[in-house]
C-alpha cells in the first residue's frame, strides 16, 4: 500500500515537472517549437501513466496471489484436520481478502488521479501552446501593421519630396526663364 501511494506521489510529480514550459537553455540548436515541446510532453505524460498502470497491475496481482496463497494454506489445514492450523490459515486469509481490498481501492483511486492529472496536464499544455499560437498570431499582425504604417510614412515621404522638388524644378525653371527674358529685353 506504501508503493502504491509513492508511485501515485511520484507519478504526480512527474506530470507536474513535465508542465514546466521555462526553458533557460539559450542555445538556438536546441531549442524547440511549441509543437515539438508539445508533442514531447504528451509522450512523456503517456509514458509514466503506462508506467504507473504497470506497476498498479504489479501490485494488485502480488495481492491477489497472497490472497490465492492464503486459501491454498487454509484448504490444506482444513484437509489435514489441523485446527490450529486451519485457525491461523484463515486469519491469514481475512488479512490477504483485506489487504487485496484495499489495494483494489487504492489502484482504482490512484487510477483515476493519475488519469485526471494526465487529462489535466495535457489541457494545460495545449492550453499553452494554443496562448504561444494566439501570441505569435498577434505580433505577425503587429508585424503586418507597423509594416504598412513604415509603408505608408515612406510613401508620404517620397511623394512629399518629389513635390518639394517639382516645385524647386518650377522655381528654377522660372527664374531661368525670367533670366532669358531680360536677356532678351536687353
């Protein structure tokens, strides 16, 4: 029964520490995508909850074996008429159909906790990489604007230039022309 809560404490532990999305390796080669992190999470999470499941079979067969055990030694006391032994072999057998009871309880309950912080871990990774998808759709229409207003601001500025020199063109051109003028009327 103590295994099976250090499993269940273990397991738990380990579905935890698999949520931590804090990576602090800054190496670009190793870092990895929110899909890929995603998908290795799961793996993980699949894989210890396999793991718990084995060793939870593990142990509700070792208690049903004892409890197997205890009937055999009891049909043996009984057919060889030894009362005392009978009497020990069937106390033996009311700790094996309690302890074997009491480990099913205990594989269901732990079951199904590790199946909801599986269930609730994996929500919570897709949960993060939907935020890290969310935020990563916001910055590229972030992105797209301020592109569009540096477009737009660059465009104002070429056309305002080609206007201030058109109309330094025109002054020249004038002036130039006024120069000729009284050149002539000269």
């Amino acid at each position: 029964m103590k295994k099976l809560m250090l499993i269940a404490a273990v397991a738990g532990t380990i579905i935890a520490t698999s949520c931590n999305n804090n990576t602090k390796n800054n190496d670009a080669d190793n870092e990895m995508t929110a899909g890929e992190k995603l998908d290795q999470t799961l793996e993980t999470l699949e894989e210890n909850q396999d793991h718990a499941e084995a060793v939870l079979r593990e142990e509700l067969a070792k208690a049903e074996d004892r409890v197997n055990k205890a009937k055999a030694d009891l049909d043996e006391a009984v057919r060889k008429g030894d009362k005392r032994a009978e009497e020990d072999a069937r106390k033996a057998l009311d700790e094996a159909n309690t302890f074997w009871e009491k480990t099913k309880a205990t594989a269901r309950e732990t079951g199904v906790k590790i199946e909801d912080g599986t269930n609730k871990a994996i929500d919570a990774t897709k949960g993060a990489a939907e935020s890290t998808g969310n935020a990563l759709d916001r910055a590229y229409d972030k992105t797209i604007d301020a592109t569009k207003e540096a477009a737009d601001a660059t465009g104002k500025a070429i056309d305002n230039a080609v206007e201030k020199t058109g109309e330094k063109a025109n002054k020249v051109a004038d002036d130039a022309e006024k120069k000729l003028n009284d050149l002539k009327n000269r």
